[in-house]
C-alpha cells in the first residue's frame, strides 16, 4: 500500500550514502571556499555560480514542477544571497515553492549583516543565515541539519 503525504521520506539517504550539498554563489573563490570546507566535511559538492543555474541542475526550471527525473537528490542547499540576475532570498523562495524541494533545507549566507534581510530568509524558510566568510565551524553546525 502506498503511503501519502512523505515527502520528506525522498530524503532520507540510504546508509553508506554521503550528503550531497548544492553551493551557489557567483563569486568563484567563495564558492571554492564553500566546496573546500564541505569536502573536508565528506560531503559530496555540486556547485553553480547563479540561481538558474542552480534551479536548472534542481530541475526548477522553466515553471515546470518535475519530480527530479533521474537528477541527483540533495540533501542540502547553500545558496549566497547577493548575486546578480536572481538573488539568494528568489531561489529560496522558488525551491520552497516547489513540492519536489520543499524540503529540503536551504541556508543563506551574506557578508551583510542586516537584520532585516536575515529575518526575510529565515520567514520565507531559510534553515539558517551565515555570515561569510564560511568557517569549518559554520560547516559543523549545518551537518547538524538532517545531514
């Protein structure tokens, strides 16, 4: 029989399995420095330098709902927030839209500290706001998510 309404089960990672984090962030040495410190981490790491891009790898593109039709599942998004063409609160909001993605936690980082963008995210379902530059000890706090 099957159940209804789990699905947050599609994200349960087998044993064995690493988690595997989506890193978006226009600036090339931030994203590295994210992909460095969640390899080290022993997380697997896809990365894009854009919101699209991030939405297309997803399979979010083009307003199109798809159930992740053979795309790699992740267990984790970690998305900047200022970044040109679509910032880090729009994709948020677009993945939260989506019930393929709705949940799966998203984190926002900035260099910003403004209360009231931090407040934004976490409303519209950031998991959390880190302030960069990202440190191993932020990386220690979001394996804490479900990971």
């Amino acid at each position: 029989m099957a159940s209804t309404g789990s699905s947050s089960s599609n994200w349960v990672m087998e044993s064995g399995d690493i988690p595997h984090v989506l890193a978006v962030d226009d600036n090339l040495i931030d994203r590295k420095l994210v992909e460095k410190l969640l390899r080290n981490s022993s997380c697997k790491v896809t990365t894009a330098e854009n919101g699209p891009r991030a939405l297309e790898f997803l399979g979010l593109t083009s307003g199109e709902q798809n159930t992740l039709n053979g795309r790699s599942k992740v267990n984790l998004i970690i998305t900047d927030y200022c970044m040109p063409g679509m910032t880090g609160y729009e994709l948020l909001k677009k993945i939260k839209e989506s019930s393929a993605m709705k949940e799966v936690p998203v984190v926002i980082m900035s260099s910003e500290n403004i209360p009231t963008r931090i407040n934004k995210c976490l409303e519209e379902g950031a998991q959390m706001f880190i302030l960069k530059p990202l440190k191993q000890s932020d990386i220690k706090k979001l394996m804490k998510l479900g990971m």
